[in-house]
C-alpha cells in the first residue's frame, strides 16, 4: 500500500515490475521499437506499452512526440489528458508540459512563483517511417531504423496490416516469422504446401543482419476474389529473409515462374517479456492485389500462427542451444538465439 519512506534514487529507468532481467531491459531499450501505426497518433493523447514502460504518444504541428505516461506531479496517465497549443495537458490537475519534458504551466500555482525544475517529464525519441512510430527509450540509440526502401519507393502496392497482440515473446514471434520448417503443417488454409525435405542453407551474419534464401513449395488457398489465385495451386517460391536484431525481419516471397514479388515487413514490439505487438507491411511489386486482400490473407497467416506461438512453453526463447533440440531446417534459428547471446542478452539469471 505504501512506498518506503526512503525511495529517493530508487527509481531506475526500468520499471520495478518488469518481467524483463535488468540487462536484457538495458539492451533492448537501446533500439528502436514501432510503439503505434501513424494513423493512431493523432492530438489526442494515446497511452501504449513498450518494454513494460507506459508511452504516452501525441501529435503537434512539430510531429509526434512521446513520454513517459505518468505525470511527475501525483502519477496520473498523461494520455488521459489533452493536447493544447503544442503542448500535453495532464488531465488531472491541468499541468502543461512541452515536448522536451519541460514543464511550462502550472494552473493552480501563481504566474510569478518559478515552476520547479525537477517538474520534468520522460521524455522519448521518437520519429515516424514506413507509416508507423518509433520509440526508443534510451538516450543514445545503438542502431537506426531497418533500411526498408521497397515500402517507400511507390513502385508497389503497401498494405499496411492492422496490428495485433500476441501473448507470446517479440523472439518467439520473430524465430516462428522465420521458421520454415511448420509451414506446411500450421498453414494449411492459407500458403502450406506438401510436407518436403528442407535442404541445408546457410545463414549469412552481418553485424546486426541475418539472411538466408531457400525454395519454397506453396499451395496457395486464397489471396482475394478478383486475383485469379481463388483455387488452390502450387507455387514453386524463392523465399529470402532478413532478421535485423533484435526483432525486424523481411522476407522476400519471389515466384520465378509467374514473375511476382511479394515482401513482408514483420516487426515484433515488446510490450512486456510475453507479450508483443506485432506490426507488418505487404509490398505487391506486381501491383496486381488490392491492399485490402492482402491484409485479409496476411491476417489469416498470422491466425494460423499464433495458436501454436503462444503456447510455446517458456514463452522466453531459450538462448543455451542446449534447451531445445535443432535440425539443420532450424539453422537461421539457431544463429537469431547466437546473434542474440551476442549482443549480451540472456547473460543474466536474476529479474
Ligand atoms: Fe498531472 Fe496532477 S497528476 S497535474
Ligand atoms: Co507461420
């Protein structure tokens, strides 16, 4: 019911109740995460989760800003309050704050008594590509944004899909996005083709990119009514991934035969250590599916997977390779858990 009466200093960065180890919240809070969809950030406050912080998110003439949810004075939600000339109004008691943080207006205080400087909010970098908003809650970002140029450069159709929560680890989600070897078996209404041998491939590390290329034999169900794809039929598909750490990948879906170039922009936020908003964007290079078939379909993959990721036990991904047994399929698997020991997640027991 009560804090100590000596708390001073005793609030770090990451919150007391996060489910993420102190290192690993370290890390992770140095990249940038997708926090909402641009459509969602509008001039009235919006409260989200990243990394068990609360974010409030808002947009001015200057662009978006983000903080820290809790308002320094009596920690109400700043995202229950309001916009006004630029600045967030907490909705409590009326203090307005700029986008740097600062404190600029106190209602009940009188207009010449000085506002105390500690009266400050948290406040986040924050921009906005691929239509959606990124966050970073460290000071000094350790990488930029994935360089995505086929979503930017007007040559193809971009859907960008509604975002979904999945009750599962942003890793798990990430490994699944790349995983190979269960799309015959969980997509069997969508893409899943005849169960076939998965021949070696190799995985090509690079700095903070992972990428591997292997033939895909699909039977596609169902894109959209107008697309000729409505029976199923086999695809003889070149699939090629690229995770860049933590938790963004691309996958480039190429049909030889037919000439058709599909690619999917997957990023997995983490709202808690089990708990992951899930942003993607399809590009249709051929231009020949409208927007809205291939958030339907992409939608329907996404169902398919998430029965099976979130019952994955533990939603944690094991980063000892001794855990869980590995067959040469699972090989990008295995080098995402070693890229991932490398950045220095994983490296410590306690919470
Ligand atoms: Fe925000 Fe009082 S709690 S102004
Ligand atoms: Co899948």
């Amino acid at each position: 019911m009560f804090l100590p009466v000596k708390n001073a200093g005793a609030k770090g960065p990451r919150p007391a109740h996060s489910g993420f180890s102190e290192s690993d919240w370290g890390i992770l809070a140095s990249f940038w995460h997708p926090v909402a969809l641009s459509s969602e950030v509008t001039d009235k406050p919006w409260g989200t989760t990243l990394l068990d912080v609360p974010v409030v998110l808002y947009r001015t003439p200057e662009g978006v800003s983000a903080a820290r949810d809790v308002c320094p004075h009596r920690s109400a939600r700043l995202s229950l309050g309001t916009v006004r000339d630029g600045r967030l109004v907490c909705g409590f008691h009326g203090f307005e704050y700029a986008a740097d943080g600062a404190c600029t207006r106190i209602p009940a205080l009188a207009a010449d008594t000085p506002i105390p400087r500690k009266l400050c909010l948290q406040a986040y970098l924050c921009q906005e590509r691929y239509g959606l908003v990124w966050v970073c809650l460290s000071k000094v970002p350790r990488a930029g944004l994935p360089e995505w140029p086929h979503i930017e450069d007007g040559s193809g159709i971009v859907a960008v899909v509604p975002p979904g929560t999945w009750n599962a680890s942003a890793a798990r989600h990430i490994e699944n996005f790349t995983d190979l070897c269960h799309v015959p078996f969980i997509h069997t209404s969508t893409f899943g083709g005849p169960e076939v041998v998965i021949e070696p491939y190799e995985v090509q590390v690079d700095g903070m990119k992972l990428a591997f290329e292997a033939p895909v034999v699909e039977r596609v169900r169902y894109v959209g009514e107008d697309t000729g794809y409505a029976q199923p039929q086999l695809n003889h598909a070149i699939y090629r991934y690229e995770t860049i750490l933590p938790f963004s990948t691309s996958v480039k879906v190429h049909h030889p035969e037919k000439g058709t170039t599909y690619r999917v922009f997957d990023v997995g936020s983490p709202v808690t250590a089990s708990t992951t908003r899930i942003f993607q964007i399809v590009v249709d290079e051929g231009r020949t599916v409208p927007a809205e078939a291939l958030i339907d379909f992409t939608e329907r993959i996404n169902g398919e997977d998430l029965s099976q990721v979130v019952a994955q036990s533990p939603q944690a991904l094991p980063l000892d390779l001794r855990d869980e047994i590995h067959i040469p399929a699972d090989r990008m698997s295995v080098e995402y858990r070693r890229a991932l020991a490398a950045l220095g997640l994983g490296a410590d027991m306690a919470r």
